[in-house]
C-alpha cells in the first residue's frame, strides 16, 4: 500500500517524514489553503528529502502560467489537480497526473476515470463547497468501490483511527493523508505518522 503526505510546509518537518516508510509528498500551491508554500519554500523542502521520494505539487484550477512557473523552479515528479481542470488542462505540462475528484452520491466516478484515462490516478476525496481537500472529512467509501483502470488514491477523513478499516472496505492503490496526521495545521506529527504507517500496513 502506497503512502503519500500531503500539505508539507516545512523542510526539516518534510525530511522527517520522508525517512518513514511513505512513498510520496505533497506540496499544496494554492494561495487558498492554510497549507499554501510558495516556490522558494517548495524548493527547501525538495532540496531536504531523501531520495526515492515522489514529489507531487497540487493545484486547484491554477493559470498554465503559474503552473509554468513552479514547474521551471520545482522539481516536481506528480502534478496534482483537485479543481475543475479539464483533460487538455491536465495533459499540457507533460507530466505525469493525478485527478482529484470531491465525490458525493452523484459523482460517475467510472466516466470520469474514462474521460482522465491518461492520468497516472484517481484521487478519491470527500466533498466540502468551501474546501478543495485537507479538511479532514470522511465520505461514504461505498462510493469509492468501483471498477476502473485507474489506480485509486483514497483520501478524506483518514487518520489512525480511520485509515485500516477505509482499507478493507476499498482496497485503493494508496492513501493520502494530510490533517489526520497533524499536530497543526501544516505540521505533520512525526509520531501520528508512525502510528498511521503501523495501521496502513497492519
């Protein structure tokens, strides 16, 4: 089972969390979120992390502009979109992708996973109208049991406590977690995430 954290701010903060046993993090560049980096933070971060480590940026419905701009100073290996981005909005960079879905009962999950067939996987998160992610909701992950080619990325509500049973009940590819392994907001928890790692792997 493949682990990524997301809504790192910190260098030091990131490097102790990537010598876990986790697979990826996540960088959040959207001046909405109190998760937020800025490109000169973004490249500390990066520049702290063992190797190995994919390094996936996320934006929400963000000018090609400003996405140019971070990829020309930011390594990063993953693009993340969790907004309203179409297919071409997705596929322009060259760059791997993953597509973030907010989902509720009426979300086909199944079409949307045919349309964004080119993406590297389907983000699977609850839905919040003031939040695109990070908020630490829980969906219904009935919703989440589908058929596709895509790998399935679950996310939403997961922490210790949540995270083994929303395994058995869907079986993704990974899990993505970011306030449920947090002792503020944009600080990870060094411990929570040893203890998260523990029941992912349990």
């Amino acid at each position: 089972m493949k682990i990524k954290i997301c809504g790192l701010t910190q260098a030091q903060n990131a490097s102790q969390a990537a010598m876990l046993d986790i697979d990826a993090i996540g960088l959040v560049f959207y001046d909405k979120s109190p998760r937020n980096v800025d490109v000169e933070t973004a490249v500390k971060i990066i520049n702290a992390l063992p190797p190995f480590i994919n390094r996936v940026g996320l934006f929400v419905n963000a000018d090609s502009s400003f996405i140019d701009e971070v990829l020309c100073e930011v390594p990063l290996d993953t693009l993340q979109f969790h907004g309203d981005e179409s297919v071409d909005d997705c596929t322009q960079y060259n760059v791997p992708f993953i597509k973030a879905l907010r989902v509720t009962q009426d979300t086909n999950i199944v079409k949307i996973a045919d349309d964004y067939h080119q993406a590297s996987g389907l983000l699977l998160d609850a839905f919040d109208k003031e939040a695109y992610g990070g908020t630490g909701k829980q969906f219904d992950w009935g919703l989440a049991k589908v058929d596709i080619d895509l790998p399935i990325i679950l996310a939403g509500g997961l922490n210790t406590a949540t995270v083994a049973d929303a395994i058995r009940q869907v079986n993704p590819y990974a899990v993505d977690v970011s306030s449920g392994v947090e002792s503020k907001i944009g600080i990870k928890d060094i411990n929570k995430i040893r203890k998260f790692i523990q029941r992912v792997n349990t």
